[in-house]
C-alpha cells in the first residue's frame, strides 16, 4: 500500500473563528454604492512608497471601497503594530489571530513614508492588540513623535482601540499631542453583543470624554456604521451620547459585508437618510458631520480636519 502525504501548506484562513458559521445573505448593492477601480498612476505610485516601508494600511486590510481615490491622490490611512487584530468583531475584514512582535523600526518608516508621499495631514490607526501590557499605546505614541520630527507641518489623527482594561493607555497617547483623537463607537449600544463583542459602548464614550478631560483642546471624532439593524432613535441616542463627551466629529457611513462569513447587511440607508441624519447631528451640536454611504473615517480627513478648525473658530466667542 502506498500512503500519500499532502504537504502541501494550505494557507492559514483570513478568518478563523468565522469558517464555520454560517453563510450570512448577500444582497445587491444599490446604484447609489458606486467606486472606481483602483488603476491611476497616482495609486500605483501610493502602493509602491507602502511597499518599500514595510508598511500595511487600514485601506487594503479593510476592504475600503475608497483605496482608488484616496491612494489616487497619494492619500493613505497606515495601519500600524502588524496585520493581525486580537479582536473578531462580526464586521471587520482585517486578519484575525496572534499577533506577531512589534516592528521597533515602524514609527520611522511611517513618519519616511508621511514625507514620501507629502501629506499635510496624516491618520495612523491600528489592529487591537489585547496582548500588550498597554494595547499599544506606547506604540502610538512613538509613532506620532516620529512623525512630528520628520514632518513638523504635518497634522496627525490617530483613530484608536478602545484600551479595554488597559489603565493609563490613554493618557499616553494624549501625551504625544495628536491633532485629532478618533475612536469609532461603529454602531449602536443594543448591536454590540452582535457587532462588536470584545468591546463595551460606555467604555468608548468614556474614552472619548476622557481625552477631553486630559486635554480641552484636543479635537475628538468618531463614526459608525448603518445598515446593521440599528433603529433611528438609537442612531439619535448615540449622538446625544457622544456629544454629552464633547465629541467634536461624527462619521457615519453604510456598512458593507466583507464576505458572506460577515454580518449580513440588514438594509441599505438611502442617500437622503444620510444627509438626513447629517442635519440631525449638526442641530444636536457637532462642529462637523460626515454623512454619506460611502463615508469612512479617514476619508477626505486632511480637508475635514481644515473645516473642523475653521467651525472651532467660528464657534469661539469674539
């Protein structure tokens, strides 16, 4: 009898704790969920400065349907401490697993790769790292002073995790004065066992109110996702909850399913809907409102940053 070994190494899955769930229903986009491919120059130029620095951005890892315009324009979110997110949120496409050791070397390559590509305005956001002492906050930190060195006209936001049980994490990040403080609620509280079930929705607004606390100057942003199975009055309570944190930013844009493993998309929100809940979010006292279905969070954000300190302005008392 001959025995065959299979050794061939079959990749690791992207997602392993989603393989044996069930296929979730994918539904047809509507006209208004519309992007074009990524081919300019400009995104191949984008992709080959990441490449060369060793770096991974939230673009790729993500599935964001703006990479084309964004990396068209030399505009690259970087997605630092690995591919790899301790997390398995039901929505996220980012890979899912143990982590690796961080890269000593990546607050410099993100900071070469800010000045490569010329950004006025950068945003560094990263995977959940559980497994560190401080989630990566020293990290965080490390990154923004690199940046700061290389790049001193460059404004930074930094689009946290949420630190969960990770006690003066925050304050660390603080310290190193971004611009821009972001930390995504991602959905209503009631979806959170089901969306996000490593995180805690009080925790995050306490997080967002914390960094207000620490520093009154800083700007504080955060954005969600509709077409989970939220109800509107829950997306209006959200945004009373955030304001009550002095959060000076919403994003809201449509969920889209990364694959059928994910959660399904339970509606999608017509475009009005949007520009609907952006006057809502506006009367309820956010100096600035990003609403559309396509809306991520560091989409168009060197401009959005431009608008929210001249409302900051217009705001001051004279």
């Amino acid at each position: 009898m001959v025995v065959v070994l299979d050794t061939v190494r079959h990749p690791r899955p992207r997602h392993p704790e989603k393989a044996h769930r069930p296929d979730a229903p994918v539904h047809k986009k509507p006209d208004w969920i519309r992007v074009k491919a990524p081919v300019s120059r400009g995104f191949a130029e984008t992709a080959q400065i990441v490449r060369a620095n060793g770096l991974h951005t939230v673009c790729e890892e993500a599935g964001c349907p703006n990479i084309g315009e964004c990396w068209e324009k030399k505009h690259a979110t970087f997605m630092i401490m690995g591919d790899t997110c301790t997390r398995a949120c039901a929505f996220c496409n980012v890979r899912t697993g143990l982590p690796g050791a961080l890269d000593a070397l990546e607050p410099q390559n993100v900071a070469e790769a800010t000045a490569k590509l010329g950004l006025t305005h950068i945003v560094v956001t990263s995977v959940d790292r559980d497994d560190l002492d401080d989630g990566g906050a020293d990290h965080f930190a490390q990154t923004i002073r690199a940046i700061r060195a290389r790049c001193p006209e460059t404004t930074i936001e930094v689009l946290t995790p949420d630190f969960l049980r990770k006690d003066g994490a925050l304050e660390k990040v603080v310290a190193a004065r971004p611009d821009v403080f972001n930390h995504n609620l991602e959905t209503v509280a009631s979806r959170y066992l089901t969306v996000r079930p490593g995180a805690r929705y009080f925790h995050s607004i306490r997080l967002l109110q914390r960094v207000k606390e620490i520093d009154s100057g800083m700007f504080t942003k955060s954005g969600i996702m509709v077409g989970l199975g939220e109800e509107r009055n829950e997306i209006l309570q959200l945004m009373d909850d955030l304001r009550s944190a002095d959060v000076d930013f919403l994003t809201i844009g449509q969920y889209l399913q990364p694959t059928r493993k994910h959660h399904e998309v339970v509606r999608y929100v017509t475009p009005d809907e949007f520009k609907a809940y952006e006057s809502m979010a506006y009367a309820k006292g956010f100096l600035m409102v990003s609403s559309s279905p396509l809306t991520r969070s560091s989409h168009h954000a060197g401009d959005d940053f431009a608008k929210l300190r001249a409302a900051r302005e217009t705001r001051r008392p004279r």
